[in-house]
C-alpha cells in the first residue's frame, strides 16, 4: 500500500483534519450537553469533506491512474 501513495496529497490531509477537528467539536458539546454545538461539530464534518472534493478538483488530490489496455500488464504485475 506505501507505494499507491494512498491519502498522501494536501486535498486529503486538508479534509480529514478538517473533519476531525468537526468530530472533536461535536463530542465536546455532545458531553457538555449543547445540541447546537454539537450540531455546529457536525456542519464542520461534512465541510471538511466539501473542502477535500474541492480541493481534489482544484489538482491537489491523487492524479486518476490510466487503464491499461487489457491484455497487457502494469509495471506492478511484472
């Protein structure tokens, strides 16, 4: 897997630091017993997803790999 470079771009760190700060949020709340804070956590959530998608369109995210045709093998499979 350390060769796919899985999750390795500024698009995916961005979002899932993002979305953990919204989890961190929302449990704090969620013990100190406010919904709206804990609800404001969960907006915080999906914008860290929202913020990745755009940041992955944007050309910061993980390049598509190209199929190959199918009879022939990738360098991998060698």
């Amino acid at each position: 897997m350390s060769g796919s470079s899985h999750g390795h771009t500024p698009a995916a760190w961005t979002g899932v630091i993002i979305a953990f700060i919204g989890f961190c949020v929302s449990g704090a709340f969620m013990v100190m017993a406010n919904p709206l804070g804990f609800w404001a956590g969960m907006v915080i959530i999906v914008a860290g997803g929202v913020v990745g998608m755009i940041m992955r369109a944007a050309g910061l995210g993980q390049a598509k790999r190209q199929r190959q045709p199918q009879g022939q093998l990738a360098h991998s499979e060698v």
